[in-house]
C-alpha cells in the first residue's frame, strides 16, 4: 500500500533528468503548470477557474477565459503551444 503519492519533484530527478520536458496526468495538487482536459460530460465545473497552475485548457465546450483554449482536435496548435511556452527558453 501506498500511503501517500509521489511527487513529480521527487520523480523528475530519479527518472527524467536527461529529457527536455515532461507531461503526466493527474497530480492535479501539484504546484506545477497544468492543461486541464475538460469534457462537458464528466466535469460540471472547470478546474480553472480555482487552480491557478492551468495555463491552458483542452475541452469540447467553449471556454468562457483568457487563458489559452483548444479544441479536442487541435492537436497541432497545442502540441505548437506547448513547445513554445516550454521549449523555446
């Protein structure tokens, strides 16, 4: 049994330290930029708007903010998103 989750900081160092970047899902306590993946049918409300990590926001419904939003299909324009707000420094 796992009494508690481990940390992407603790994670990162012991198994990534020699990549560029790092997506995992979940974690969403962390204090770490998020993209929410939010589908009308399993979320009433967005985490957005108390989470102030989410920096963009994938869902099927509008989004009523002005962070960045994409559709299901914008694969592209997030994979682009993401590479320019992490990959470009």
């Amino acid at each position: 049994d796992i009494e508690t989750e481990t940390t992407l900081d603790s994670l990162i160092p012991e198994y990534f330290n020699d990549v560029d970047i790092v997506l995992a899902e979940g974690y969403k306590k962390e204090n770490t930029p998020k993209i929410e993946v939010a589908r009308a049918d399993l979320h009433e409300k967005p985490f957005y708007l108390t989470d102030d990590n989410i920096i963009a926001i994938v869902s099927d419904r509008p989004c009523d903010t002005n962070l960045p939003c994409f559709g299901p299909g914008a694969v592209r324009e997030l994979a682009d998103f993401v590479e320019r707000t992490f990959l470009s420094m």
